[in-house]
C-alpha cells in the first residue's frame, strides 16, 4: 500500500496513526470497501478524501474543497 496525492492529506494520516490508530484502521478500510471505493476524513477544518486503487492498491489523498 502506497500512499499518493497530497502532502499535507499524507502528514495528517501520519500524525493519525500516532493518536487515533483504530480510527486509521476504519478510515483505511471504509476506503477499500466502500462501493466506490472512496471515504473522507477531516483534520482540523480540512476534508480530505482517500481513494482507493483497486489494481495496485494505492490510496491517493486529495483535498476537498
């Protein structure tokens, strides 16, 4: 698993990992299990979005706007 996209949707998850991992965990999941293989997540004021590559696996990390 690969993590693409944006830099700061990319810290935000690392930072994740240290405080909230189960919450990792289900964000991570719900991606690669959701009919369109998609979720959102926020840190502090900002939505971001993960998508899930089924062919490789990859999560590329997008800002909402």
């Amino acid at each position: 698993m690969k993590f693409t996209g944006d830099a700061d949707g990319i810290a935000a998850l690392k930072r994740m990992k240290e405080t909230r991992l189960e919450y990792l965990k289900y964000v991570l999941q719900e991606a690669r299990t959701n009919f369109d293989h998609t979720t959102t997540f926020k840190d502090n004021d900002t939505v971001y979005k993960i998508e899930f590559d089924t062919l490789t696996g990859d999560l590329d990390v997008q800002k909402q706007s």
